[in-house]
C-alpha cells in the first residue's frame, strides 16, 4: 500500500464518517453517532456494557445502533467509490483494494 493509498483510503472514510454523521443528526439519530465515536472512534474500546451504561442504553442496544452506523458508513463509502470508478466490477476490485474483503 502506497502513501497515496493510504491518504486516499482515509480522506475517503473521514469524508464518508463527516457525512453519515451530519445526515444521522439531521434525522434525530444521535445514537447511533454516539456508539460508533465512543467505540469505534475511541482510543480504547470499552465494552458495549460501559458504552452502554455511558450513552443510558443496553450492551445490545450499542450493538445494533453500531451496526447501523456501519452500515450507512460502508453505504456511503461505496456511493462514493461508485463515482470514480466505470463498472460494478471496478467498484468491487476497488473497495478489496482499499479494505481487503
């Protein structure tokens, strides 16, 4: 992976997070906000219990709220590698080149 690969890959993920984000707030979905900067954001992961009993809501609460988070922010992303690329299969060998699934 090339410094340009790296910088990409995350201008691409912030710029994606920054917009999944303002549109969740918009709605009067700051939960799931939350869970993802207090979990996936944060220096040290707590457990989804301490998340939980910080934001006033159950472990699998933080769970689900996480999952959804993730999954407008892996929507977003492949909105936005959508724009640069041809094909279906040029999105595909895209995202694998940037987060290798």
């Amino acid at each position: 992976e090339t410094v340009f690969d790296r910088a990409w890959k995350t201008t691409v993920v912030n710029e994606s997070v920054a917009r999944v984000t303002k549109r969740m707030v918009e709605a009067g979905r700051e939960t799931p906000v939350k869970a993802f900067e207090g979990y996936d954001l944060a220096d040290e992961k707590p457990t989804y219990e301490a998340l939980g009993a910080r934001l006033g809501i159950k472990a699998g609460d933080v769970r689900n709220h996480l999952f959804a988070f993730r999954e407008e922010l892996r929507k977003e992303i492949r909105a936005e590698l959508a724009e640069t690329t041809a094909s279906e299969e040029e999105l595909e060998e895209e995202w694998n080149a940037l987060f290798g699934t």
